[in-house]
C-alpha cells in the first residue's frame, strides 16, 4: 500500500482514488455556517482560488460566530460534524469510514504497545520562573513584567492577572488531580520540559524519531517529574496518531491510570498531513472522553488567527491610530495610495463603537491548510467547554520558533515587528508563561461565558497585534523589509 492511503487518518479518495485538500477544507469551512450563514457557504462553495481566498473567508465565519453564543456554537458543532463526516479511517486492507463512524482498533496481527518510564532525579522547582534577557523573573519581579507587557499592549489584563494566580499558588505546578498526555510532546512550544521541571507526571506521544527521544528522556531525567511513553515491540519509542490510532488508544487506555488526564494537542505538521494530525487528536479525545468526562482539552492558539475581541480592544487600537504623529501620517499616505489601500489599514474598520472586532491577523503564507487545523481545534474547544468539559486554549504570542525563522518572509516580518508596536517572544520566555496559564485552567471551575469565542479572549497574549492601530497583515510587507538584515543574520547563524 502507497503512503498515500497507508493505514490511518486520511482525507477522502474521489471517484479516481485522488486525495484532494482543497476540497475537504473548503467543504468543511462551507458547512460550518450553512446553518447560520448560507449566502456565506454558497461564497465559500464558488471561490475558485482558494489558496488566495480562504484568509478573507475565514475571517468572514469568524465574524458569522461573533454574532451571538448560539451562532458560534452552532458553526463549532456544524463544523466539528463536517469534519467527522468528511476525513476517513483508512484500514490495513485499503477500506475508509468517516471518522463519525470509526472505532479506533489495533489492527490484527499488530502487537500493542509496550510502556517505558524515566524518572527525573533533580528537586521540583516551586516557583513560578520566567526566562527573559538573560535573566530569570519570579515572584514580585514578574508581577512587574507581566504589568509592563499590559502597559505595552502586548498581554491583555487577563493574562497577567492568570499568571499572578499561579504565582500565588505554587501547589499548582506539579499538576496535582491530573496526569498531562502531551501529544507531539517534543514541540518547540509546548510544555513537556516545564511540567517534568515541576514534578508532573506525564504521558508523552510523539513520532518515533531516535534522537528527538533521546533528547526528551534527557529532559526527563535532569526533571523532577515522571515521563511514560509507548515502545514498540523492536524497542523504539514514540507512535504515530495518524498512522497507529487504534494502538495509541489501547495503549492510553492501558497506562492512564486513576487521575483525569489533561490532553494536550501540540502536534504539528506542515500541509495537509496538519489537518490530519489535528483530526486524528479529535478522535483520540472523543474516544478518552467517553472514557472519562473528567478529561481536560488543551492546545495552544496562534496569534495569526482571525479572532473576536472585546470593545476595550477595538477602543485602544483606536486610540493608537488616532495617536500616529504627523509625519508618520505623511509618510504612510502616499504608500496607502500607491498600494490601492493595501497599506497601513486601519484595524477593526467595521467594528461599531462600543462592540467587539475582528483582529484580523491570518498570514497568508501559512496556507489554507494550517489556518483550517488550527480552526478544527478551535471549534472542539468550542464545543467541548460548552458541555461543561475543561478546556485550556491560549492565544501565546508570535515567538521565534524554528517554523518561523525558516520561513524567509514570517521571519523578516517577526524581525520589523517591533516597528509596528508587536513584540516577538522568546520560546524559553514563552513555555513556562503558557504552562502555567494550562495548570490554571485545571484547577480553576468551567467558566460561564457570554459568548464561545470568550475562550480564546480571556488570557490572551498576542503579542500586540491586537492593539496596534494597523491591520496586521497591511503591515507585513513593511515590516518585513525592515525586518530582512536580522533575518538574513539569524538565518545564516
């Protein structure tokens, strides 16, 4: 069998065993709002670029959810229900069922899973720590930066007021109720070497690659936590959702223990194959759910998103572009004409006084395909809360990660970010900031919300992009342009 339709999550074949992304994202994207929106589906049905035209439309269903908390729920649950309808499990012998009606088993013939365990051997750190220039900020000190980073505009009160509670309550760190399941474990941005430096006792998945687990049980062994992960019956560690969901699942099923797991989804992966990962991960929380309702739902949002935001938001960014001197008023208008409006827009344009916005920040050189993982795990989330699950979903800021400094032109646009008021974070800042608003979230009661999209609001760290005057993306050429010379520097280092 070609890896094309190997054995496992897959999107559907048409009548000439064709795999088409395209066609499963739109449909998706169309589906979510034929319910509430259907001029909107029937524009998503007829686009014909829909690599150029997707950002534009996935602002629009965002702006069809901020129309009220039925709305929102209804494009989650219509959405989610596309998805389950649409990807496919593919058997060993070639056979597909959507994945609304698939069960996860291990395929006959194949041995399950055995089970490793590596026991960390320094002390439990006890306090909430944050890398930043060099230096490391804890308890007044941080308080002081996360009140620097509101002032700035580039946390939003919440997220400081999130971390101080942890501050607080250093008891939380170890995870104490809960065993955290990491999914794609070694991610640059998730918070496998946080929670094993704090004592937590973690199921890690990832894919079997030798040296990124050697790097991992390093991790676990200079932590203070416990690290258990699957092998396979050669020996090597790590398992692929994809490929080997019925055997992920019998084995989680075997090893999860007593305590409610926290599942954290930070696998990625690029093109379609994140689609698929992202949908694989759902049917693996659906199946852990219906186990135990107590389980917890976690995934980091990015900040390049389309997003609802609340009028405080919309009044600053205002407030900004009102502000702009003279002469950068000056400069900025002939390059809007000649760029036919392209240029240096005003943010949140449509927004009425005194309503939320959209903080448009979708980058179009992410592609189609990350845009609709990432909103399938924005709608489970979505979903999830709403019938009273836990759920942990984190705007984290635009960071240098190795996704970003790889892409040229992200890079050069992260490197003159700071021209525009955004600023660009550290991972080792980062990590230990949203691990932290993680452990938060599962101690704390479910949230009662106004509205669904209040998930992604409450704790944002944006990085600015949200409270600058400009729409970001009018600004990404520019800021690229001045960001180029440190690109091209990191780059060749």
């Amino acid at each position: 069998m070609s890896e094309q339709t190997s054995a496992g999550v897959h999107f559907p074949a048409d009548d000439q065993g064709k795999r088409s992304t395209t066609t499963t994202t739109k449909g998706v994207l169309a589906d979510s709002v034929r319910g509430v929106d259907p001029a909107l589906a029937e524009r998503i049905d007829g686009t014909a670029d829909w690599r150029k035209g997707y950002v534009d439309l996935v602002h629009a269903v965002t702006a069809a959810s901020a129309g009220s908390a039925e709305r929102a729920s209804r494009i989650a649950a219509d959405g989610l229900a596309s998805m389950r309808r649409r990807m496919v499990l593919v058997d060993d012998a070639g056979s597909e069922v959507p994945l609304a009606e698939a069960e996860p088993t291990v395929p006959a013939g194949a041995a399950p899973f055995g089970t490793e365990s590596v026991r960390g051997t320094a002390e439990p750190v006890t306090e909430l720590r944050v890398p930043l220039g060099g230096r490391e900020l804890a308890g007044e000190e941080l308080r002081g930066q996360l009140g620097a980073w509101v002032d700035a505009g580039v946390v939003e009160p919440s997220f400081a007021e999130a971390v101080s509670e942890v501050i607080d309550h250093p008891e939380w760190l170890a995870l104490p109720g809960h065993r955290a399941l990491l999914i794609g474990a070694g991610a640059e941005m998730g918070p496998l070497e946080t929670l094993l430096s704090w004592g937590a006792d973690v199921l890690a998945i990832d894919l079997p690659r030798s040296r990124a687990w050697r790097y991992k049980k390093g991790l676990a062994t200079r932590g203070a936590g416990t690290l258990t992960f699957p092998v396979d019956d050669s020996g090597d560690s790590g398992a692929d959702v994809v490929h080997q969901p019925g055997q992920v699942l019998e084995w989680l099923r075997r090893v999860r223990g007593e305590q409610p797991l926290a599942v954290g989804m930070h696998a990625y992966a690029d093109s379609g194959v994140h689609v698929r990962v992202s949908a694989a991960v759902d049917l693996l929380m659906d199946a852990l759910t219906d186990d135990d309702p107590a389980t917890a739902l976690a995934w980091l949002a990015t900040p390049t998103d389309a997003f609802v935001v609340p009028p405080e938001v919309v009044a600053e960014s205002r407030r900004r572009w009102a502000a702009r001197g003279l002469a950068l008023k000056g400069t900025q208008a002939p390059m809007r004409v000649l760029g036919r409006g392209r240029l240096f827009a005003q943010a949140y344009r449509d927004a009425q006084e005194g309503q939320h916005g959209i903080a448009d920040v979708l980058v179009p050189q992410q592609g189609p395909n990350y845009a609709m993982a990432k909103r399938m795990q924005r709608w489970r989330g979505v979903q999830a809360e709403g019938r009273g699950q836990r759920v942990s979903f984190n705007v984290a800021p635009a960071t240098w990660t190795r996704s970003v400094t790889k892409n040229p032109v992200l890079g050069a646009a992260y490197g003159g970010a700071h021209h525009f008021g955004v600023e660009v974070f550290a991972p080792e800042t980062v990590r230990p900031l949203m691990a932290a608003l993680l452990v938060r979230d599962l101690v704390r009661e479910t949230p009662q919300r106004a509205h669904p999209e209040e998930l992604f609001s409450d704790a944002a760290a944006h990085g600015g992009l949200w409270r600058v005057g400009y729409e970001p993306k009018t600004a990404l050429g520019v800021a690229a342009v001045a960001g180029l010379p440190g690109s091209l520097r990191r780059r060749r280092g």
